[in-house]
C-alpha cells in the first residue's frame, strides 16, 4: 500500500525525495501550483476559441500543434471543432502501442510522479480536474499497466506514457493494492471515474521524457546502493587478504583533487580502522604493494562516484523541468496567449545519464570480480584454494567465481552506449531520436547482476576473514560479517550453494549492508 504522502512543490523536487517515491512514498501536489495550471488551461481554451471563433471560416484558421492538428508527419492535417476530444482520445488509443512485459510498479509509480509535477508547473495546459485524477490514481495505488518496450526516447515517451493515460480515460488495465484489473474497475474500485480529454491534454499527457527518466532513477538509485555494499565488501575483502590500507591514506588522494576519490578513500579508511588482521601484518609483510583491485579502489570506485554524481545532476535537472510539447505561454501585459512548439520532449541528457550509469556499474562489478578472483586464488591471497580448508576433496567458492565472470561479462556488453544509437521514425518527421528508453530499461538487470556479484565478494571475503581467526576484522566490518553469518554459515565441507547465494544477494538489494554501518559516512548521490 502507498505510504502518507509529502508535498510535491513542482521544479523543485529533491533527489532524496524521487528516491522516497521509487521506494514507496506517496506525493501530494504542493497547492501552490493550482494558479499556473488554472492560467494554463485557460490559456487553452482561449487558444481554441481564437482557432474556431463562431461562424470562422475554418479554411483560414492558424493552426496550433496538437490541438487543432494532426500528431507526427500529420501536422499539417486541420481538425475540425468538433472532433478536438476525440483528437484527443484518438492519440491515447493510437499511441498505446507497447509490448514486451510490464514495468515495475516502483518505476511507473515514479513516472506517473514525475509526469505530476511536470504537469503542476502549468506550461502544459492540462486541466485541474485530469492533473487531479492522475494525484488521485498515484495516492490511491491504482497503477497503469505499461509495457516496457516500444520508446525511443524522442517525441517523448510516448508508448508507455500512452498506456498510463489510457487509464485516465478507462481503457487498459492497472495494478491496485487488491490485484490487477480492467481500468475501469480499478478506478472505480478506487473512487474514482475515467476523464473526458479535452483540447491539448491527450499529448500533454503522452509527450515528455517520464518513463525515460523515471527508469534512469530507478537504476541510479540501485546504482547508489551497488556502490555503497561495494565498499563495504571491497574493504572487508582487503582485510581478509591481509592487504594494506596505506594507499587509502588522505594525503594520496587530497593531491590527486578528485572529489569522489577522496570520499571512497575516506570511507575504506574508516572501515578498516581498529583492525587486528590489519594490525597483524604492519610490519614483516615481504609485499611491497597491493593488487590494484584492493590498491586502486578509491580511484575507480571514486570515479563511478563522481559519474554519478554527475548522472544525478542531469536527472534532478530533468526531473524537475517540463518536457512537454507544444509549451503554453499565457498572455501578460497586453501579450497574446502562445503555444509554442519545440523539443524539449527529446530525452538526450537522460540518454547521456543512463550511459553514466551504465558504464558504473559495470565497473563496480568488474572491480569486485577481480577482489573475487584474488581471494580464490592461493598464490594471489595466501589464503586456503578457493577458499576451502579442503581444497581438492572440496571446490569451495571455485564455481561463484565463475558466476561472478559471467555476471560481469554480460554487463560489460551492456555497457555499450545506448546514446550513439539513432533511428528515424514517423515518415522522417522525427528523424533524431536518442534512445535514452532502453538505455535507461537496462539500468535495473545491470544493477541486479553487479548485486549478485557483490554478494559473491561477500560471503568470499567473510569467509576469508574466517580463516584469520581469532584474529578479528574492525568493529564496523564484524557487524557486516555477523550480519551474513547470521543466515549463511562457513563453509566448511562443500554444500549446496544456492541458498546461500540468494540470501546473500537478497540482503545487498535490499540495502542491508549500508545499515549495518549507521555510523559509518559511505558516500552517495542522493
């Protein structure tokens, strides 16, 4: 069920706030942008009215994009007054083209919010009345069933935005708190009755970058949450490896200036401090240096961070701005109202972001692979083969390491810049588009294989630490090894793995790591 909600002030939402909606908080619109939409839709109306003032001869009539023309390639095409509702209508049922399986609830439930605030700022012409229904179906958990499939990321998003209005107005289906129904019934179910569009907001509605960037939220957020067990597992695998934590020291990283490197540095020293395995080894270690899996971590990990920080921006710009096409500009000081037309629906920077964020997360994973593959590896870790005290008659954690390859793997060609793509559509009308959709769609299968991954670290570098015995790790690093032990025991004799795979994973995607260490800083981007 939707938590209480919080208010909604429309161009000025917090990252902080659109994480609390992905993870189930509810928005209510600040009131304060009731007078931007009433101006809005008044606009409109004296927009048509102008366009089909009574008695005109509608042969010389001026044409207002998406209220009194055709859509695309079809703009030339003049409609008459009495057909603008079903215009309107015609381009939701038309539009609703979408294949492929559903989005997450969690990421339409963001879209629907980001399309919420994108509306409230009054630029669209939306009337209060629809903008009202949509606050209504987002508190209320009735949830538009939207295929994921079938955007490119220019003229908006217009497929899965179509499937989410398509609701509005009674057709299709949505996800309620008592499972998923026909939208009527699920409107009804919640008090609520379907809208008749008026002249404009079929393609307010439909044109804008929300599924795009809802998307693209959703995997930075999980992107967050990768980065922050990653250093939590990355440092407790350096401990069990019996590495150094002199290149975490500040002056290294304070002369290098990058921000994020300092921050991870700062972090992996934190949660090393007090170690005895640390300790144990200060002096009389023949090595010289570490491998650059456990000695450079503040330098790649610092750069995904500061990747992310970067990505963060242009979403929290994104999310905050008004995407629509045409753009309504009410008449002051003697100026005539105007809707003008122009592009602001081409989803590029939320494309460019989603690479961010890709390329990431496939580099969290790739790093922790290799403290992985250094662990199982004797020469490497001096620690027991594949980290069984029985190697031979046992294989320990030789196959996870094997997973752990193929996870990183698959995301590295997945990596693969979605922005540099480009295909035409609508009969060339729209003939650049930036295919930010499904380079943002692939942030969450990325995300969920970096997880697996980390979680693999995990019980390799709990594990590691085992063997160190009695000798113990440092205070915040025990609570992340006693936070898995208390689900997956050592390995002694090999088992069946699974079990102890999934609790692990289980436990990284829901954030448990991060909150074994509350007083530990680990840096984020929200």
């Amino acid at each position: 069920m939707p938590s209480s909600p919080f208010t909604l002030r429309p161009g000025y939402v917090t990252l902080a706030q659109w994480r609390d909606i992905f993870r189930g908080a509810a928005p209510a619109l600040d009131p304060a942008c009731a007078a931007a939409v009433a101006a809005g839709a008044l606009a409109v109306e004296r927009i048509v009215g102008k366009a089909f003032p009574q008695g005109f001869d509608l042969r010389g009539n001026e044409p207002v994009y998406g209220i009194n023309t055709g859509f695309g390639k079809l703009a030339s095409v003049r409609i008459p007054a009495g057909d603008l509702e079903t215009l309107q209508r015609n381009i939701v049922l038309s539009h609703c083209a979408g294949v492929g399986e559903a989005s997450p609830v969690a990421v339409t439930r963001l879209m629907m919010a980001l399309k919420l605030a994108s509306l409230a700022q009054g630029a669209s012409g939306i009337r209060p009345a629809t903008l009202a229904l949509l606050e209504a179906m987002l508190a209320r958990g009735v949830i538009p069933v939207v295929p994921a499939q079938g955007s490119v990321g220019a003229s908006g998003d217009l497929a899965p935005l179509s499937h989410m209005t398509a609701v509005m107005i009674g057709v299709g289906e949505a996800d309620t708190p008592t499972g998923r129904k026909p939208a009527l019934e699920a409107l009804a179910g919640a008090g609520l009755a379907p809208v008749v569009l008026g002249p404009k907001e079929g393609l307010a509605l439909l044109n804008g970058t929300q599924f795009s960037t809802a998307n693209a939220l959703a995997g930075l957020f999980e992107a967050e949450r990768l980065f922050q067990s990653a250093l939590l597992t990355g440092a407790l695998a350096t401990d069990a490896a019996k590495g150094t934590d002199a290149p975490f020291d500040r002056r290294i990283h304070t002369l290098r200036k990058h921000k994020g490197q300092i921050a991870a540095a700062d972090a992996l020293r934190e949660l090393l401090a007090g170690s005895a395995i640390r300790a144990s080894h200060l002096s009389g270690d023949e090595r010289v240096q570490d491998p650059y899996c456990l000695r450079c971590q503040p330098q790649v990990m610092g750069a995904c961070l500061d990747l992310l920080h970067h990505a963060a921006s242009l979403l929290e710009t994104e999310a905050n701005g008004v995407s629509d096409n045409p753009l309504i500009f009410p008449g002051q000081d003697g100026r005539p109202d105007e809707a003008l037309s122009g592009g602001n629906f081409h989803a590029e920077p939320v494309a460019f972001a989603a690479d961010m964020i890709a390329m990431a997360i496939c580099e969290i994973g790739s790093l922790a692979e290799r403290r992985i593959a250094m662990l199982v590896d004797p020469a490497l870790s001096g620690l027991p083969a594949f980290l069984t005290p029985k190697p031979g008659l046992n294989s320990g954690f030789m196959i996870p390491q094997v997973t752990a390859a193929a996870l990183v793997s698959e995301n590295k060609q997945r990596a693969f810049p979605a922005s540099v793509d480009s295909i035409p559509t609508s009969a060339n009308q729209e003939d650049h588009v930036s295919m930010a959709a499904h380079g943002a769609r692939r942030l969450a299968p990325m995300a969920d294989n970096a997880m697996a991954v980390i979680a693999i670290e995990w019980l390799c570098a709990t594990q590691g630490c085992d063997f160190h015995a009695p000798l113990k790790t440092s205070a915040p690093l025990q609570r992340v090894s006693a936070l898995l032990r208390a689900q997956v025991p050592h390995l002694s004799d090999d088992r069946h793995l699974q079990p102890d795979l999934n609790a692990a994973i289980r436990m990284v995607r829901n954030g448990d790591l991060a909150a074994a260490v509350p007083g530990v800083n680990l840096p984020g981007v929200a």
